[in-house]
C-alpha cells in the first residue's frame, strides 16, 4: 500500500482544520438548545397523550 506511510498520515493530519474555542464554544450551545427543545418536544408529546388517554378512559 503506497499511501499508507507515516509522512502521508503526517500529511494528511496537517489538512485537519481543528476547532478554534469561538466555534467549540458555539457548537456547544448549539448541541445544548437543540437537546433540551426536544426533551420538552417528547416530554409535551408524553403530557398529551397521557391526557388524551386520561380523558378517554384507558388510564
């Protein structure tokens, strides 16, 4: 295999654009809001439909 060798792996890992701490920073809020809106998606979803069955019956 002639592109598996060190200075190609070395060469390769220099092309890497690494986050800088602005953009891990933003990335990281952006993971945060996006995880709790759906946790109160789902959680609003189970609240529903716990009611719609309550107001039926089932529960």
């Amino acid at each position: 295999m002639k592109w598996f060798n060190l200075s190609a792996i070395f060469k390769e890992i220099r092309k890497i654009r690494w986050p800088n701490r602005s953009d891990l920073f933003n990335n990281s809020v952006q993971v945060v809001i996006f995880t709790a809106f759906f946790a109160l998606f789902f959680f609003l979803c189970q609240f529903l439909v716990s009611l719609c069955l309550k107001f039926v019956g089932v529960l």
